[in-house]
DNA sequence: GAATAATAGATGAAAGTGCATCTATTCTGC
DNA sequence: GCAGAATAGATGCACTTTCATCTATTATTC
C-alpha cells in the first residue's frame, strides 16, 4: 500500500531533475529573447505532423495540456504567427493547425540553445545502456498511468 | 553539442512521467478537499526539521522554490494555521517557520492519498535494482544542475 | 427524427507564478 | 565605524494556468 523507500527515491528524483533542469532550459531560452520551452513542443509536434496538421484536441494529448490553456497558448502562438489555423470541413466545431514558414525558423532557433541543453545535462548519465534503462524505466510508469484513464 | 537520440528520449520521458503522475497526484488531493501537492513538500521539510524549524530561503533552496513564489505560498499556509512563524533574534531581516499540529495532521491526511500513489505508479519498476539504477541516474543529472550555478 | 448526451473549443474569474523592485537588516572592506 | 555590497523577505504588476461554464456542433438513443 504505502511505498518503499525506494519507490520514494526515484519519484523524488524524477520531481527535482525534471524541475531543476526545464527552469534552466527556459531561463536560458528567455535569455535569448526566445518563446518559453512549451511552444517547443507545440512547433514540433506541429512540425511533424506536416501538411496534414493536427487538431487542438491532439495536442493537448500528446502534449499533456490543459484545454483552457493549450486553447490560449494556440492562440498565442497564431497571434504571433508562428501557427495557422484553418477551419475543419468535416467538423465544424473543430480546427486545424499547422505551423508557418516563421514557425519553422522559430523552432530551430529555439533549437540551437534547447538541442544542447538536452545534451549538456543528459550527457552526466555516460553509458548509452544506462541511458536506454532509465528512459525504459520512465516510459513504463507513462505507458501505465495513460492507460487507466 | 547536439543531443544522441538516446539522451533526447531520456529528456522527454524525465518530462512526459514527472508531469503526467504528478498532475494525477494533485487531482487526487484535489477530489479529497486536501490541499495540493506542493504543500505536503513544505510541510514535511519542516515537519522534519523539528523544534527547531527552518527559514524560508533554506526551504527554498531544498525544495527549489520561487522566492516570491514561496513567500506567498508560506503566507497562504500561516492563514491556514499549518505554520507558524516567529521573528528569529539573531537576524531581524529573518524569521522561523514551524508546523503546527494542524498542520501534521493535514500532511498526514495528503500522506494517506500521496503515499499510496506513489506506490501505486512507482511500482510500475518492480525490480528493486532497476529502481535504485533509476533513481541514481536521475539524482546524477541533479548533482551536476546545481553545482554548476 | 426529436431529445439527450457527448465533444471541440473559447472565455470570465480567480488563483498561481515570475520578474523587478522595495524595505529592512546584516556583512565587508577600508 | 561608515559606505557600499549582500541578504531575507515582501509586494506591485503582468502573464499564465486552472476551474467552471458557455456556445456550437456532432453522436446516440429511444
């Protein structure tokens, strides 16, 4: 029922390090007089999506946002330019979006200063098998709790 | 410079887990009229420190809180009679925070819904070495974080 | 096919957060 | 011991996030 002290540890550890480090990659990033670390995500995963774009809705899974929120970061975003939004045919209460030609540059930019953030803090853990365990380990208590929704 | 693929995919897993379980964590306390996640972190870091208390920045070195953030946060909890603070002698600027027993029993109340929780997803990893591995990879990426300020 | 439920997304109000700045006190170097 | 720097903590302001609720549309059920 209550947790080992083991248990306790790791959750811990995962609280602090993802904590500790995004403060860093945002101040960094804000730093640069670049959009916070959130839009990152958003550009990206719009990015990949490619031609087809993708639905707010979608992003917000994905992406683990709050409706309320992701609707006024979207808009944001679109007020910026960075995203477009076109109506969906067929279903007219819904959206899509998909990133513009400033989004792109937006995104790799951000990228020069977030890629190596990633890499400075990441590279602590040296071993490519150690790094494959701890990320296995991680996915595992995602793929758990998304499921009993 | 650029992150492996390994180390973006630990980056994002740190990211994805931490924010999923805790945001289910805090719905939880949330649905039970007990307050959120955060506060059960302030309250047993004194709790801890005993009679003798602690002093807001040395919470907010431990816990990596906002100054500002904590400042308002301390206050919401004295209102709410968890904490009691009292001038500290030996440095006017400063002062001493104490739990009061409402405040134990409120964090043993969240303890009652946080612990199995943590239980709960944490022992996704059932390994206890696999554990211990995880959790000193993360606690690795920590170590370096900080000292590097 | 009309009534009801469910879903996509927006929005007002309230709470939380970060940033810059402020006051009060203590520390430092001369 | 005094001037200037540093530190503890509070606070105004702007921005973000959450919660509850709203509108519009689509799905479901009888």
């Amino acid at each position: 029922m209550y947790p080992t002290e083991n248990e306790t540890r790791l959750w811990v550890a995962i609280n602090l390090s993802q904590r500790l480090i995004y403060r860093k990659m945002d101040a960094a990033l804000k730093e640069k007089r670049l959009p916070p670390l959130r839009w990152y995500d958003v550009l990206w995963d719009l990015e990949r999506a490619g031609e087809k774009g993708k639905r707010p809705f979608e992003l917000e899974q994905s992406l683990l946002f709050e409706q309320s929120n992701l609707s006024r970061l979207l808009r944001r975003m679109t007020n910026e330019s960075l995203l477009e939004e076109r109506q969906f045919s067929r279903d007219r209460r819904g959206k899509i979006l998909r990133v513009t030609e400033k989004g792109r540059v937006v995104r790799k930019n951000m990228w020069k200063i977030y890629g190596p953030l990633i890499h400075e803090y990441m590279s602590q853990i040296e071993s490519e098998s150690e790094l494959k365990q701890s990320s296995a380990s991680l996915n595992r208590l995602v793929d758990c709790s998304v499921i009993e929704d």
